[in-house]
C-alpha cells in the first residue's frame, strides 16, 4: 500500500538497490505508524490509589492504542487525577487546568480529562463552570473511557460519574507509570463504608467492595516475576476486606489475604496501606509478626486524640481503644513503625482537646505523620452539621505545634536506629548523589548508604546507621 512512488520500482533495481528501499519503506511505516499513534499524559494527585488509579486507566488506554508521554506538550490527551479531600488538593488541580487549557491553545484537537474524586464531586460543573475540560470521568467509570475520549473528539462533552458496587478492575492489569522497576501498588479494594463526618471518601468512592483474593495474588506473582520486589496492598480501610471463595464458601479476611500474598515468595516486601483503628485485629498483628517479608510498618490514623472530638469525627473509636491498639502492636511486634494523619482544629475543638491530641502523638511514638488542619468539604456530614467555628489562626497555631512535636518525635525515633543494622531493599540512587543508593528497611525509613560494587536496585542488603535526621538515615553496608 506504500509502493505508489513511480521512482521506486523494484522491477529495475539490483538486490542491493532493493535492500535499500526495503530500509526505506520500513522507516516510513514507522514513521508513519508513529504519526499515528495518540499519546495521553496523566498527572496524579491525592493518596496512593490516585496513583494506583492513573495505572488502570493507562491500561485501558494502551488496550484503544494509546501510548503514555511524560511530554505535556506533545500529547493529544491531557488527564489529571484529582483528590478532593481537602481544598488546597482541589486549588491546585484548577490551576494545573488552566495550564492544560494554554497547551490546548497551542495544540488544537488536544483533549483534557479531569478523573477521580474531585470529577465525582463537581460532576458537570466542571463542564459548565470550569470549560477548561472535555470529559469528566469518577473512579468507577474507567472502562468507559475509549467511549467518552470519541465522543469528545467528536465535540461532545462526556461526563460518567456513575458510582459503581462491584466495580474493582481486578481483571485489568495496570500499566506501572514511572516506576522504578522495584515497589509496585495492588489495590485490593474500592470504596468506603467509614462515614467519617470529615471525610468525602464514601461520596466520591462509593460503597467498600473487595477484590477477588486469587487476582490479588496473581498480580503480586507476576510483578515478583518481573523483578518487582515489594508490593503496597491498597485500600481505603483495608482491614475491612473481606471475600468469600465462591469454590469453598470460605470468607478470606485481610489477615489471609496477607499470608497468601506472603507466600508468594519470601523475597517479596509487603507493605499494606490504610488501616482503620476499629478494624486492625490481633489476627493482622499475629500474622504480621509470622512472615519476615511482611513489612513492620503501620499507617494508624488517630485524626485527634480526644475522644468527645472523635466522636463528633464519627471515627467510632475512643482515646482508650486507639492507646489499646497501640500497645497491642508494642506487644505483638516490638519493632514495629506506626504512622499516623492528624487533623488541627476540627469544629469545637477546645485547647484541652487539642492537648489531648499532643499526648496521644507522645504516647504512640510515630515514626512520621500527616498532618493538617481541618478544611470543611462541602456535602460531608461535618459541613451539614458543624460550624467551623475554629479560626484559621488558631488551626495555623495548634497545627505548628503538631509539627514541631511530630518533627522532635521523627528526630528521637531516628536516633535510636544509630548502631543498629537493618535489612535494605535497594529503589535506586539517591535524589542528592548518585554515588549513593537509597532503600527503606522494614519499618519504611530511608536510608541512604554509598554504593557497593555488585549491587543494584531490587536486591536486598544489609546497612549500619550512624547518623540519623527527622527525615532520614545514614548508613554504610556491612556483611
């Protein structure tokens, strides 16, 4: 079908000359097949599952031809994956787009697509307000996406939020995006039943529905097989998995799940991300403690460390039961890292209340947190029921407080592990030098350490930290 130039006929030319346009035809279809090929460019905001996310919608795009970019300017589809739990999270997204709408301008017949929890929020306002977006896309609605990208080509606006109970995508492999080829995420859930009066999670997500255990596993065997050597399991509470094998009508907890994906390899890491405080059972601790390549590390948000501002949180948990899971943990695995989220200011919080907060953080001793104030979202039970009667410069206060106690915390934390020696999964250089690697251990510390001839990304080593900061460890590699 290329062979219509009247100069090339191969009828007239020597084998040599022949070999010759046969390059030559080959690097046009290449090139022509280049041409061809649309690229999309998608920027992630938010949690872990954003990210996740960005990885099942890169798939789908790759099944319709589409090939991924990290090059906004040349690519034909813009998608930014948003997070609406707080309004910074969504400030930032606005200002992005209107960065998208300028490349748009430069580049007619580009597409841009706003997906996750801020398109279920806004849904067509985005559309009729915003007009700096195409299509409108919530995290159920995925697979629709080759659809709504024709009709937006088309010049039709596409908008698919539908909120979905047995959507998990567990039959999709997800494209990895920037990866550096060591850790990898497995979401092994969707949605919330936690309604959190702060939190928009249950209205952006949907209902909590768990994924097939047997896929779950799948996934991780075949990223341990390509050399992956950690996976993060994913949830918004994860604790809260359950399924039932429809082969034996036995329920698989979350606590099976993590043995079975254990098993896959004692070389492959497990990490897991978030747990709910009223939803971690000793059996999750018990089994943690079993398998040496289930990682010692626990995200616990606690939000505030009284129990009347929980309440009013409905976090349904009190100060004691959360100080009990603690020291369940303490007792069940004595070197394990807890991380926590904290929220400063939250509506009617007292300065006794906020001073139970700080003690709480002391008593727990975590590793890290996440921290904010409190930033009312419209449509939550909190914004229908509370006023935000705490002024901003009081949450600035109590929330530097927060910070300047979590970073004294980190620092003590981190000066205990001087002299010690840890197991190190390699990811790569370090960001300040490439003469160094980076890796965490276990309880999810950075430690930075010299390179060592041999050793590369995805293997394990063993490393002796000497100095520690807030943030980091440093360490050299002994035998």
């Amino acid at each position: 079908m290329y062979n219509d130039n009247p100069t090339l006929n191969f009828n007239d030319k020597t084998i040599d000359e022949k070999k010759q346009g046969d390059v030559f035809f080959k690097e046009q279809i290449a090139k022509k097949d280049q041409e061809l090929t649309k690229k999309f460019y998608i920027e992630s905001y938010g949690c872990q599952m954003n990210f996740s996310d960005s990885e099942i919608v890169a798939s789908i795009l790759a099944e319709q031809g589409f090939s991924s970019t990290r090059n906004l300017e040349e690519s034909d589809l813009i998608l930014i994956n948003t997070c609406s739990i707080r309004e910074k999270a969504e400030d930032t997204v606005r200002k992005r787009l209107r960065i998208f709408d300028k490349v748009k301008a430069q580049r007619p017949g580009t597409l841009v697509g706003v997906l996750g929890c801020m398109a279920e929020r806004l849904k067509t306002k985005f559309l009729e307000e915003e007009k700096l977006v195409d299509m409108v896309v919530g995290p159920d609605a995925y697979r629709d996406l080759p659809k709504l990208v024709a009709g937006a080509e088309e010049g039709n606006k596409g908008v698919n939020v539908f909120l979905s109970r047995e959507e998990t995508y567990a039959d999709i492999s997800p494209m990895r995006l920037g990866t550096n080829g060591v850790s990898a995420f497995i979401s092994i859930m969707r949605g919330c039943d936690n309604m959190c009066s702060f939190c928009v999670v249950p209205f952006t997500r949907g209902r909590e529905r768990s994924r097939d255990a047997f896929s779950i596993v799948a996934e991780a065997t075949e990223l341990f097989e390509k050399g992956y050597r950690e996976v993060t399991l994913l949830g918004q509470n994860v604790d809260s998995y359950k399924w039932e094998n429809p082969e034996t009508n036995q329920p698989v907890s979350f606590a099976h799940l993590l043995e079975m994906v254990a098993k896959v390899h004692p070389d492959l890491r497990i990490r897991f991300s978030t747990s709910h405080p009223k939803d971690m059972t000793d059996d999750v601790l018990h089994t943690m403690a079993a398998y040496e390549n289930i990682c010692n590390y626990i995200h616990l948000p606690v939000q505030s460390g009284n129990t009347r501002v929980l309440d009013l949180m409905n976090r349904t948990y009190t100060r004691e039961w959360y100080m009990e899971r603690i020291e369940a943990i303490r007792r069940i695995i004595p070197d394990c890292a807890v991380s926590s989220d904290i929220i400063a200011g939250f509506c009617t919080e007292t300065e006794e209340e906020h001073q139970d907060t700080l003690s709480i953080m002391s008593f727990s001793d975590y590793s890290m947190s996440y921290m904010f104030y409190y930033s009312e979202r419209p449509g939550t039970l909190a914004a229908r029921k509370y006023e935000d009667d705490i002024s901003l410069g009081v949450k600035k206060k109590r929330l530097q407080e927060i910070i300047r106690l979590q970073q004294q915390i980190s620092f003590e934390h981190n000066q205990r592990d001087i002299g010690k020696r840890f197991k190190v999964l390699i990811e790569g250089d370090s960001k300040r030098s490439d003469q160094d690697f980076c890796g965490r251990n276990s309880q999810n510390k950075m430690i930075v350490f010299p390179k060592q001839e041999g050793l590369l990304p995805g293997q394990y080593t063993w490393v002796e930290v000497f100095e520690a900061t807030s943030a980091t460890l440093k360490g050299k590699i002994v035998h």
